[in-house]
C-alpha cells in the first residue's frame, strides 16, 4: 500500500521530475508534486486547491495502501484523475504502487486517442439495484467505459508478465474517479469505495454510495465465481467474511471478488473487469472521498461525509478522517490489529463552511457511545489473504510451499483457458 515515498527535492523519481511545495505544512507528509504525461501534476501525497489525501500505516506490517491524484489530467486543466489502491498478499505493497504509476498513465494515453478496438466494445452496465440510470446513456460516459475497461485488463495483463512482483498471491484493489466538469465517472475493482457528499431538499449535508462493494458473496459475483469453479465460503472463525478459495485447496482466501493480480485465482473467478459507472455532478454536491477499507470499517458514510465536510482547514480533512479512523478501531476492535488506511478527498467548489461545529464537538458523543460502549470484539487481523489454510481453523499467512509462486505461474500459463461466464 505505500503512499510514502522517498525522493530529494528537486531531483527525480521513477521518471518523474520533482517540485518542491512550501505551503501547508501542518503534519510530517509534505506535497509531492510530479510531472507527468502531457504535464499533468500528479500528487502521492498532500494537499492542494481541491485536493485532501493522506495515508497511515496500519499494526499489520507494512503499508500496502496506495494513492495518487492527477491534476490536469491528460493536459486537460478542467480534468481530475483520483484514484486509490490497497493491496494484499506477501508483494501487494508492490503490486499496489505498479497500479498505481501504470494505470493512470495507460488511462491518459488512451484518452488521446479518437477510439478504442471494438474487441471490448461498450459494456452492458452492471446494475444492482434494479433499476435503470439515465445517465449511464450519456454518450460522454459510453465512451469512456470501454476505454477504462481495456486500460484495466491492459495493466493486468503486463502485471503479469512483470518479473519483479512476485503476483501469483499478490493483488490489489482500486477506486478510483475521473471528473471534467459536470462528468464523475467512477471505476471500483475490489471493496474500496466512492462516497459522494452532497446536500438534500433542506439543503443538509447526506452522503452517497457510489461504489458496491465486490465482496465474493455478493449475489452475481457468487455467481460467477463458482461457474468457474471457485469456492465461496467463509472459515469458521470469521463467518462473517466470505473468501475466493481455490477448487481443490484450501487457498489463498481472498475477500474480494475483483483485483488486479492473484493469478492463481484469475482462472477461477477472480476478474479485473471495474464496475463503472457515471454521475453528473449538480450545485448540490460538494465533493467525493475515495478510501480503502481501513476507513469504511469502522466508519458509516455518514460519518465520513461529517467528518470531512467540518475539517476546519481543506488540506487536513484526509488526515482528519484517518485520525478518527484509527481512534474507531482502537475503540470498535481493541483486540484487531488497525488496517492500513488510505484517503482521498476531491472537493468540487472552493472552500467555503459547510457546518457551523466542528466535528469534534459533534463527534465526541458519538466515539463515547458508539465505539465505547457498543464495542465488539474482532479476534482475527482481518486478512485480505489467507495463503494457506487447513480446514480446521488454523491459517498460515505464507507461501513456502515446493509449489512456488513462479512455478505456479508458468503452469498457469500452460494450462490458461478463458473461464465461461465471466464478464468483459
């Protein structure tokens, strides 16, 4: 997950060139600025006009969470590209930060081009509630989805064939979003998530899910998984958490139904194929948080959508948001190990107030009632991945077996068909 990186000021990092910010200096990260395709701004961490984010290492090890935001997107001075990453697995920091640098790229590549191949076509969209959205006819978001899908399978294409991650049991997962002026569009692979604050009838702050999250016992990802011969159960002590098994072992366990990587499941399931899907912003909406799964666990969008909106300074409200987190977990969880937490915020106006108290009146009562007293205990870590497990309870979080990862790649090769049913 690794929002960190380290790099001189002035100099250069992994092809970028570097500028130095001096302003907002309120906590130990400070801007990285980057140069990249077409002289688009692209920030790991920081803050800017329009811009909060901020990522915290967890107590499981490494940070395996991820997060950029491109400003001027593609050349495009109205365009934003926002997007975050957790990954999993014993690689899924590394696989997260390959994600990370590769798909916006490839994404604002392909936005240059006047088409895509016809081989993917416009996708029949996905739709969970039953219900048609209007707007998802809208030829500005049509044309868009089936580039965002080839990008997609693109990216997990070569991260396959790149030797240096070891991606077999490794992955990641990704929200991300992609706004030029009144047009969002949103891509979710995995169980991060979108979470829109806008206002109602009485002109009252409300939060809305723009994301599902892709968990493997959702109905139609089910569905799918076990056509392809996958399983979808749950270990006896976590029945709560629904994991991709392998159909004759026990392995590796995963807790989301779309990724980038983790081979060893792509045959059996698993697809890089986003949900994507369309809004057209209005007056009422004040801006968009993208997070991984650190926040959402211990927090309700409504929360989230409070907390955010009462940061008293724009370029804090990410790292105001991962605080609260973390005192959640710490209160909700106390014998769990806190997740990796990763934040992005994308305001739409300039800064203005939108609540009269900060949240930290508000929500004082609400952690000493909440997270005190409706406390529930978590006896596992929450793994995305169990590699190994035996059936019986026991797990080992590893990978040591004769079989080894590279091995298991080259057979997989050999013996790749295309999984019926699954969708492009």
């Amino acid at each position: 997950m690794g929002a960190c990186c380290s790099c001189q000021r002035g100099g250069n990092f992994e092809g970028f060139f570097v500028e130095g910010e001096e302003h907002d200096r309120d906590f130990e990260e400070e801007n990285i600025v980057l140069t990249r395709d077409a002289g688009a701004r692209v920030r790991l961490q920081g803050s800017s006009k329009y811009v909060s984010m901020f990522s915290q290492q967890g107590k499981k090890g490494i940070n395996q969470d991820a997060m950029t935001v491109w400003e001027n997107f593609s050349g495009d001075k109205d365009m934003f590209f926002c997007g975050v990453f957790d990954g999993h697995g014993p690689s899924g920091h590394k696989v997260a930060r390959y994600v990370r640098e590769n798909l916006p790229t490839k994404i604002s590549t392909l936005y240059r081009q006047p088409s895509v191949d016809d081989d993917d076509g416009v996708l029949e969209l996905e739709n969970y509630d039953g219900f048609e959205n209007p707007d998802f006819k809208n030829p500005y978001f049509l044309s868009w989805k089936a580039r965002l899908i080839k990008c997609f399978h693109e990216v997990d294409e070569e991260l396959e064939n790149e030797v240096s991650i070891e991606s077999y049991c490794s992955g990641t997962t990704t929200v991300s979003v992609l706004k030029k002026g009144e047009h969002l569009i949103i891509s979710n692979l995995g169980d991060s998530r979108a979470v829109l604050c806008t206002r109602d009838e009485n002109d009252e702050l409300i939060s809305e899910q723009l994301t599902v999250d892709l968990k493997p016992n959702l109905p139609s990802e089910a569905q799918r998984i076990r056509s392809c011969q996958g399983r979808v159960m749950a270990m006896d002590e976590e029945p709560n958490v629904y994991r991709i098994w392998m159909p004759h072992e026990d392995c590796p366990g995963l807790a989301m139904a779309r990724a980038f990587g983790d081979f060893c499941l792509k045959d059996f399931g698993l697809i890089s194929t986003p949900q994507v899907t369309y809004r057209k912003l209005t007056q009422k909406d004040e801006f968009v948080v993208l997070a991984t799964d650190g926040i959402w666990d211990v927090l309700p969008n409504k929360e989230v959508v409070r907390i955010i909106a009462s940061s008293r300074k724009r370029s804090l409200a990410a790292k105001f948001l991962v605080d609260h987190a973390v005192r959640a977990w710490r209160y909700k969880y106390p014998r769990a190990k806190i997740d990796d937490c990763a934040v992005v915020c994308l305001f739409f106006k300039r800064q203005r107030p939108v609540l009269s108290k900060s949240v930290s009146e508000m929500s004082e009562l609400s952690f000493n009632q909440t997270y005190i007293y409706g406390a529930s205990f978590r006896g596992d870590d929450a793994l995305d991945t169990v590699l190994n497990w035996d059936g019986d309870g026991s797990s080992e979080n590893g990978g040591n077996g004769s079989d080894s990862g590279p091995n298991r790649m080259k057979k997989r090769r050999q013996g790749k068909k295309k999984p019926e049913n699954v969708e492009k």
